[in-house]
C-alpha cells in the first residue's frame, strides 16, 4: 500500500484551495524589535515585522532577558522533566503567585502554552462537574473548541456576542450545572464580549464562567490584568485563562481560579500531569515581565497610541481596514490567493512581514491580513507600512474602502 499518498494528496488539496501555509525563517534581533532578518531564497534580508503576537515588546525588555539568561546560568536549562517527577521548580512557583495576584485569585496553575491551558483547563474542569452543559461563543478558538470536545460534555454554541441568544440557551438548559466559556478579545476581529452581561445572565441562571484572556492579559487594566480589570470585573469571573507568550513574550499559559479549582485540575488534568514542566528560566522570564507590566504603564500607553495612528494612516490611505476597539488591525482581502500574494509582495518586494490569515483561521471570504502596532514602531515605520501596502493594493487591483464595520 501506498501510505506516502494519503499524506501528497492530503497537500495537494489543501494547495488547491490556497490554504497550504509557508513560514518565513525569520531571525529576530535583540534590542531591535521591530527589526528582524528574513532568511529569504536568496539571502539574509532585513525586514519589519507587523504581525507579532508580542505586542508590547516585552520579549526584548532587558529585565525579562536578564531574568532568563541569569536563572539558566545559576540553575541550568530544562526543567527535569514533569512536576509530578522533579518537583515544582522555586521559578514556577513564584510565577504562580505573581499570576494568582495578577487577576485576584486564590491560586494559578502554569501550562506549556496558553493552547493546552485551555485545551486541558475546560476539558478537565467541565469533566469533574456531573451533567455539565458547555456554553460555547460562536468564535471561540480552536484551543477553547478542542478543550469543550475532550471534555466529553454536552455542548451548546450561542451567536458571537449575542446576549439574548446566550439567556435563550441558559433557561433552556434549566437547572443543570453550567459552564459558560468565552473570550475578552477576540484575535481576528478585535471585538471584546461583554463581560459583566455573561456575569448577569450566569449568576441569574446558575452558570460558572470561564474567561480567555490571552489577548488582553499585559494590554489592558492599570496593572495587566486584561478586560475584566479593566472593566472590574476580575471578581465576578470564576476561572481566568491567559498566556505568557504574547504581551508578556514569553512562553507558557496558565489557568487562575480558586485554590479548590486550581488544585483539581493540577490532579486530574492529563494535559498537566504528563507534560514536562516550563524550564526554570521560562517561568523566571514570565515572571519578571509580569512584575514589570503590573508596576508600569508606559507600554500600555505607548502601543494605544501607536494603534490609533496606524489605523487612522490606513484609513486615510483608504485601506479596508476592519473597525475594532482594540489593538487588532485587520485589513480585509476577503480571497485567499489574493491574501498570499499580498503578503508575499510585501515581503519579497518592501521587507514588510505580515502572514496571511486564510481558512480555517478565519472563515472562507473574510481572509485578511492582521496588523499588530507595538510601542515600538515608529511613526517612520507606519508610514513605510502605509506607502508599501497602497503600492501592494494597486499592484494586485484588490478592492479599496475607506473603513469595514466590524461584524
């Protein structure tokens, strides 16, 4: 039997439908952001990065780096292997605390990337609940998806957002146990939930909420707690879930909840049991930028600002950039071909890196490409961005709008 091509063929339709994905080999400089190197068919070139998930820089503060470099001198590089073997590195614990205080819980609980803290946190928390109804946001991420299905508990999916949709799933699963699971921002769109709204309709109805905070945990809050510091609502949220790996640039996720909570799934949760733990330096890293982003503002400041000229530069250039309230700034393509070869214009012909985002990231006809201002482009590199984008747009007669409603 030809096994090979079951894999050649599998690829072969994904090519056919634009969606087979091509990651530049980029080398990121230290003290440089957003500068980098694209190892480039013909050669090392210097390109900008546009699309980072770092979005305040943190992975090139020098408090961070230090905190890395100086616990792998002092304690070396991995961590042993799981927590359950070698113990709880002193590392992840004070990181632990540090989070826990961070969002006004009793406890946190560390993963190796915000995907499997969702992934094992829902799955392993909706497990242990008898006769737990899931009630999914339409728009969910697939780590949230994924969790909901191992978990092996019935699902119901409310419309994006929609509050009365959300209230007509709730009373129709009467008194059963509940577990509403949503995100504050949402990373393609860049619309955030109505957090205290979900808090009302769960208490009134007797449901447990879970929040994904990925997107905003660093970014919003006097201290980098996400939307729900910013919009006090931390206390009314049973489990908070985010990430070390985007504003805080890093790596790693973790779950914050009650010591109960906390604990049960630091016992039961396969996803954590069985997985060797953060390296002492990780977590020491992680730590060190979220000591930094609770003290300082300035970040957080800085990359509001910038977002708010970048968008207000593409829309005056014309540009169908989507309407959001956050730091995410899509522009709409809306075909995958069309997205690929912008992007690789860009690249290839401006030094510009931003990836296209096709199917099933996005669903089919809405593909874009997905800006993220940091406090460290300049006004200099928006203007660049804005000259090599009209050229790209031009180039490739794709459609221009003034401004795209958020949908």
């Amino acid at each position: 039997m030809d096994y090979q091509s079951f894999f050649t063929s599998a690829l072969t339709r994904l090519q056919s439908e634009q969606r087979y994905r091509v990651f530049a080999d980029i080398e990121r400089l230290a003290g440089r952001f957003p500068d980098a190197i694209w190892h480039s068919p013909a050669g090392p070139k210097p390109i900008t990065v546009w699309c980072s998930n770092d979005y305040l820089g943190m992975g090139q503060n020098r408090d961070v780096t230090r905190a890395m470099v100086e616990t792998a001198w002092r304690v070396g590089t991995g961590a042993g292997g799981t927590r359950n073997i070698s113990g709880n590195s002193h590392a992840i614990v004070d990181l632990e605390a540090e989070l826990a205080d961070l969002h006004g819980k009793d406890d946190a609980l560390v993963f190796t990337s915000g995907y499997v803290s969702n992934q094992t946190g829902i799955a392993t928390l909706a497990r242990l609940i008898p006769g737990c109804l899931i009630v999914s946001d339409a728009l969910n991420h697939n780590s949230m998806i994924e969790g909901v299905r191992q978990s092996g508990c019935e699902k119901a999916i409310f419309r994006h957002n929609d509050m009365a949709h959300l209230e007509e799933v709730l009373i129709a699963a009467g008194d059963r146990p509940k577990l509403i699971v949503f995100e504050s921002v949402y990373s393609m769109d860049g619309d955030v939930s109505p957090i205290h709204a979900v808090c009302d309709l769960a208490e009134r109805y007797g449901a447990m909420t879970y929040l994904d905070e990925v997107h905003a945990v660093g970014m919003y809050g006097p201290r980098g707690g996400g939307i729900a510091e910013r919009d006090v609502a931390m206390h009314r949220i049973d489990v908070i879930e985010g990430t070390l790996g985007k504003a805080f640039g890093v790596m790693g996720g973790y779950i914050a909840a009650s010591k109960a909570m906390i604990d049960a799934v630091r016992s039961f949760a396969p996803g954590f049991i069985f997985t060797t733990a953060l390296p002492p330096a990780v977590a020491a890293a992680a730590a060190a930028s979220v000591r930094h982003l609770k003290n300082s503002s300035v970040e957080r400041e800085h990359q509001q600002r910038q977002v708010a000229r970048v968008k207000a530069a593409l829309i005056r250039a014309g540009l169908p950039v989507l309407d959001t309230e956050t730091h995410i700034v899509p522009i709409m393509v809306c075909d995958a071909e069309a997205c690929k070869l912008a992007s690789d214009r860009l690249l290839e012909k401006h030094g510009i890196y931003i990836q296209p985002i096709n199917y099933p990231t996005v669903p089919r006809g809405t593909e874009r490409l997905r800006i993220t201002p940091t406090p460290l482009h300049t006004d200099a590199h928006t203007q660049t961005l804005v000259r090599a984008l009209t050229e790209v747009w031009g180039a490739l007669s794709l459609t221009l709008n003034a401004k795209v409603a958020a949908a």
